[in-house]
C-alpha cells in the first residue's frame, strides 16, 4: 500500500513541484520515497529525497533528485508490507518497463510461480515485480490474471506510451488532471492542487449530486472541474509521441448465473470467502481487523482465526479494533466481545466523541479532500487510528458485503417490484407474510409500490402523495436550478444491488476507507470485494440472498457453526456507527449550528434561509433526523475552505 504520482510535462520550462506532490501524501507512504525521471531517447533514472530509507539509497546507488529536463516523472511514496527489504524499493524497472504502484496483488505467489515455471527469474519477493514480469510476458491481458487493489502507471520507454490502470471495483484511488503544460495523475487531489495552472471551480452538478441524493464517486467527474477520476476497471494509454490518449475498461463486471442446488450454493460461497481472507492474510506486518460486532466483521474474523489454526498458527493473537460508545443506543461492543472471546482475540476499543469530532474535523477534512456523507466516517476514522496506535499495520475488513447480499434496507422495494414485474406472485406473497410474521402488518407500501412501478410517469401522478411509496420530493433548501436528476430505481433486487456496487453507496465507502485507513498508515483490506466472489453472489438465484425477509441469507446459512449464532441471528444491524443526532441535538447543539449558520457563502445551489430553517428543525425534533443535515454543513464547510484557499491545511 502505497500513494503515487506521475507528470508528463509538455513545456520542458514549466516548473513542476515533484518532491512537493509526493511528500504531501507521507501517510499513505512514511517507509520510504522514491522517484523516476525520463526523456525520450535516454535511459530511465531513479532517485532519492530527504525522506528516502538510507538502505533504498545504498542497495540501489541512488542520486539525489535534481531539478532537471524530463519528459516523465514519477513520484512514490512506499508503505512496506511485502519484502520489507530494499529490493521493494520503487519506483521499479524491469528491461524497458517502469512501474509505480500503490496496492496489493494478493495471489501474486501464485502468479509468480506460474512465471518461474515459464524460465522467468527474480530479484525480489514483492508484489511489484510480479507485475513488471507479468505485463513483459502477457501485457495488458495480465489484469485479469491479478486478484487484488491496485492503481498503477507503467513507462514503456521503446513504445514510448503510458499505461494508467485501475481496480475492477475501484478500491484504490486514482486522479488525473489535463492542463496545457502537463497532464497529472496521483492517489489523492491534494496533490494535484499544489500544481501550476490549478485553480479552484466547483462543478456544481457533482456538488447538486451529493447535496440532493448523497451520491459521491458515482462518475469520472470530480467536484472539481479539471479533475477527474480513472473509473473502476479502467486504462488509460497515453501516447508520448502523439499526445494522445485512449480509454477503454479493462474490466466489465459480468455476474455468474448459478444454476445449482442452495446446499452447493453455501459451499461454493463458503470456500471464496474464505479463500478471499486466506490471500488477504498475506504479509510480513502485523494484521488486524475492524470488529463491529455486526455479522460482516465478525465472519472475517472467525474466518481468520480458522486459517489461522488450520495452518499451524494456533498460538498467533488475533487483534482486532471495536468503535465504542456510551450511549448504548449506538453501541455494538457486547456482540463484538462475543467473536473476540470465541476467536481468543485481543480488542483494542475506541470510543468516538463530539469533543473528538470538533478537534479532528480539519484533519479529517483535509484527508478526505471533499465532503462526507455522514459522522459514520469520523467514527471509523477513530478505528484506523486506533490499529495505528497498536501497531497494526494491515487490517482486513467487511466492506462491500451489503451491497452484494442485500444488507440495506432500501432494498425491498426493487425486490417486491422485481417479483411482480417477473409474474412471480407466489414468492412475493411468501415475502409479504414473512414480512407480516416480522412487523405485524403486510408491507402496503412496498405492495403499492410494486403496482404502481410499470404504470406510466403521467398516471403515477394522479395518485395521491400518501399513496406512492418511495416518490422523491425534491427538498426545499435546494434551489431550483438546470440540474441533471437521477433515477437509478432498480426494477429487480439484483439490478438495486449492481446499482449499490457501480454506483452508489460502495464507490463513496471505498474512498473513506482507503482516506480513513491511510491517514493513520494502516492498509485495509476487504475480502468482500474480491473479483471472484462479486461475480458468484451476483449471479445467485435472489431467493439465496433475500428470503422469508431475512438479508444476507446465504451468509447467514453459510457459516453456522462458525459464527455464533447470535451473531448470525442479528437484525439490528449498525456498522460504524456514531451518536450523530445526539451530538447535533445535545452535545455539539451550538457548535453545530454555528457551523451550519455561519458558513453563509454565494453558492446558490443552496437556499441559505430555508437551510437554516430545515436544521432547526431537525435540531427541535419538528420534523425527522436525517443525514442530510450534516451533507450540507460538511459541504458549507468545504466549500468555505476551497474558497477561502485554505485547502493546503498540513497536518
């Protein structure tokens, strides 16, 4: 796990801040530092800086970096967690090859061992060579063959083209910026900030995106004109001769439909995650897991402990980190003492505050690089912070198992909508009298819902408002303006759940996690995202997820006997939590306000007085809490900061 930056610099004279925009992102990165500079016709170069490791420097005779003519640069920033030894050092060059990467490839052993037995040779035992090796044997088809989060550019210097490359699913992050004199790519868009011919401009439909719908990350567009994002699955190829540039996706999320029996289903569910979590215990640091309590979390963790003991390592301590809370409404840790208790785990317990919220939210901000979608964010902030102070340098986690098995409950409705539309009228009466057996009364809204789906725009707007389930209003305090609306309503469970995948919520959790984690040093890992297992759980019959009203079934079928089973009967389901309406109502009351009403700037996406009537109600109780409130403070602050220029804050 890594931070990257490369240049290609058009205007041989334009002053670029290599070291700069590298050195910005030391969290992501404080083991070592490297650099490459190339001109067409020459030889690449490697180079060191002041934070260079004095080891790197003698094993690879490395110059100091000096202000000179090139036609490439690239900047690396190393967190070592494969081949801790200098060999790892990058950037790396393999013959005509070189490569600046930030990522894990987890079945690189495997990989590796194929190309050893092809007659290839190695110097190192990391991850990063297996890539050069085997992009010179099998070029950009090699992708396919790598499972795991990455981000990388590599210089072919005889074709003189770059290749820009991400994940399937967008786990690691990666901007680009084209300017006049320069195009620019880096792990996070502070970096491209500090370069020349930047300048601040909201795109204001991204902002509408996010203040209207919540949607973060759900395009290529940034909220910053000029600034764009390599979608998941994509390469970019950049021609140094031409100057241009192509795009295409490299990689095009195809579910696996499954035609076998719900027995051979858990099987074949149980062996990929656990196999996911078998890759992803690879390392030479210390590993760790974010424990819940939840059933995602806790289902890695027995996981682990399973390979753990299957594999010799009985006597190896499990550590794992807990968000607490003293208001009990918001607080997990009894079930999250269970998995610790029966995995002989040590807990390491963080205790998330508005105190702690008002201290760290610069940071946290300037981590980020734009506005959050809720406190959940801060909480798990304080989780990464937590592993970093107990030395837990890798953590494996449960991200991305709501959106594959159904775990939100926005889900229903495309689900009952889903049954009607196919003609199955025999499940969707199951599921409405599992619903009735739950809560006590048939699910009319969802009912209504599915009825009214195929009818067309202009009669579903004869129908009285209480009547149309799920209708969205548009809010007041947003100003009506030219803006592009979204309607990503799913007429199925699976096509809702893809929608959660591509579009939103994960690609916006992805962020925070990789931001959270790596602002402590810590590389996090999410077993739920592998490739292999994406493509088997979105290939299921629906029935196998979401049945009898019961999310995540296949999970929950799968592994009892490992989990506990009051982990896997669970249905108050948390998460990284925090007490954010208590602390807006209560503890934080007038530090929230003042945020909210202080912030006042010229952006008329906003409606400032009804704004600040919209919080004052939720504040008073007049109308329901919503995330909503702290979208828009979040946003105000941001957007002050940008505006204000004071978005190089340096921690």
């Amino acid at each position: 796990m890594c931070g990257i930056f490369g240049i290609i610099r058009r205007q041989p004279t334009l002053s670029i801040p290599l070291k700069e925009a590298t050195r910005i992102i030391h969290h992501r990165g404080p083991n070592d530092s490297g650099y490459l500079l190339w001109s067409s016709g020459e030889q690449p170069g490697i180079f060191a800086d002041e934070d260079t490791n004095q080891e790197s420097r003698v094993f690879h005779q490395l110059e100091e970096l000096k202000d000179e003519n090139y036609q490439v640069a690239f900047g690396h920033r190393r967190l070592s967690i494969l081949d801790l030894s200098p060999a790892g050092h990058q950037p790396m060059i393999f013959k005509q090859f070189s490569l600046c990467f930030n990522g894990e490839i987890y079945n690189y052993l495997e990989i590796r061992a194929e190309l050893i037995k092809m007659g290839r040779v190695f110097l190192t035992q990391s991850d990063s060579e297996v890539i050069l090796q085997a992009w010179d044997q099998w070029g950009e088809k090699c992708l396919h063959r790598f499972n795991g989060m990455f981000a990388f550019l590599i210089l072919d210097s005889n074709t003189k083209k770059i290749f820009v490359v991400r994940d399937r699913f967008g786990v690691k992050p990666l901007y680009y910026t084209l300017c006049p004199g320069y195009t620019a790519f880096a792990s996070e868009i502070k970096q491209l900030r500090i370069l020349p011919q930047y300048k601040f401009e909201l795109n204001e439909q991204i902002a509408f995106d996010y203040l209207r719908y919540g949607y973060l990350d759900h395009e290529s567009d940034t909220f910053e004109k000029g600034i764009y994002q390599i979608n998941p699955g994509e390469m970019l190829t950049f021609d140094l001769v031409t100057d241009n540039f192509s795009q295409h996706q490299w990689y095009v999320f195809e579910p696996k439909s499954w035609s076998g029996s719900m027995l051979q289903a858990e099987e074949a569910f149980r062996e990929l995650l656990k196999d996911a979590v078998r890759l992803r215990l690879r390392s030479d640091v210390p590993v760790g897991s974010a424990l819940s309590g939840g059933l995602d979390s806790s289902t890695i963790v027995c996981l682990m402990r399973e390979l753990l003991d299957e594999t010799g390592q009985e006597d190896k301590l499990l550590e794992t980190v807990t968000s607490c809370s003293e208001d009990k409404r918001y607080d997990e840790t009894e079930f999250a003492e269970i998995i610790n208790r029966q995995t002989k785990s040590k807990s390491h317990k963080v205790f998330p505050s508005f105190e702690k919220l008002e201290r760290d939210l610069e940071k946290l901000i300037w981590h980020m690089d734009y506005p959050f979608g809720s406190t959940s964010q801060f909480s798990q902030w304080c989780v990464f912070e937590g592993a970093g102070k107990a030395g837990l340098t890798v953590m494996i986690n449960g991200q991305g198992a709501d959106e594959q098995l159904a775990g939100y409950g926005g889900n229903d409705l495309p689900l009952y909508v889903g049954l009607f539309r196919g003609g199955k009228f025999g499940h969707l009466h199951r599921e409405a009298k599992s619903y009735k057996n739950t809560h006590g009364n048939y699910p009319i809204g969802f009912l209504l819902g599915a009825l009214q789906n195929p009818l067309p725009e202009s009669m579903k707007n004869l129908i009285p408002d209480r009547w149309r389930p799920g209708k969205d209003e548009h809010p007041e305090w947003i100003n009506p303006k030219n803006f592009k609306e979204h309607n990503w309503s799913s007429t199925s469970l699976q096509g809702n759940l893809i929608n959660q995948i591509q579009t939103s919520p994960l690609p916006s959790l992805l962020r925070y996690e990789d931001r959270n984690s790596m602002a402590f040093s810590v590389e996090s890992r999410t077993p739920f995202m592998d490739y292999r297992l994406m493509e088997f759980t979105l290939g299921l019959p629906e029935e196998m997820v979401y049945r009898n009203g019961e999310r995540k079934y296949i999970l929950r079928k799968s592994f009892r006997g490992l989990v506990p089973d009051s982990i896997l009967d669970r249905r108050d389901k948390m998460g990284f939590v925090s007490a954010e309406e208590r602390w807006m109502k209560q503890d934080g009351k007038d530090w929230f306000l003042e945020k909210m009403t202080n912030n006042q700037n010229s952006l008329d996406i906003l409606n400032d007085k009804k704004v600040n009537k919209f919080f004052l109600d939720t504040q008073t109780g007049a109308i329901p809490f919503s995330f909503d409130s702290w979208r828009i403070l979040n946003f105000k602050h941001w957007y002050g900061e940008m505006i204000g220029q004071k978005a190089k804050f340096e921690i």
